[in-house]
C-alpha cells in the first residue's frame, strides 16, 4: 500500500538522495510522480545554494479562522460599539 507522503517527508527524502549523489531526473523517477520533475529541480537547486529547501511561506496574509466561537466574539466587538 502506498502511503501519501508529507511535504516534509518528501524534502527529506529529495535532500538525502541529492546528498547521495542522485541525478534530479533519478529522484523524479523514483518518486513516481509524488511531486513535480521541476519541484524536484527547484529544490535540488535550493540545496545546492542553501543546504537545505526553504519553502517560503505562501503569499497574502495569513488565514483567518472562521469558527462559530470567533464569530461571536466579532459580533459581541460590534455590538459593544
């Protein structure tokens, strides 16, 4: 049974085949599609410059939570105005 892999998971695995000399097309072809020929290109690129894969954290600012308790507290906010 294949197992979906996390990110994580999948950097560490990319960082210590690169480290072990693995060709980036070699690492493409035994991830078997998991991610991306030019993920796994752009992060042996990273390691190369860096030592390590970097991700930046994604655009825009970060998510709002919306549950029930949250939006309560907003209303009681507005409600106090």
């Amino acid at each position: 049974a294949f197992r979906i892999m996390k990110s994580k998971d999948l950097q560490q695995l990319v960082l210590s085949k690169h480290e072990s000399g693995d060709s980036i097309a070699k690492i493409f072809r035994d991830l078997n599609g998991a991610i991306s020929y030019d993920t796994v290109r752009r992060w042996c690129n990273m390691i190369e410059k860096t030592g390590a894969i970097q991700l930046s954290a994604p655009p825009g600012p970060s998510r709002i939570i919306r549950t029930k308790q949250m939006i309560e507290k907003v209303k009681n906010c507005l409600s106090k105005n």
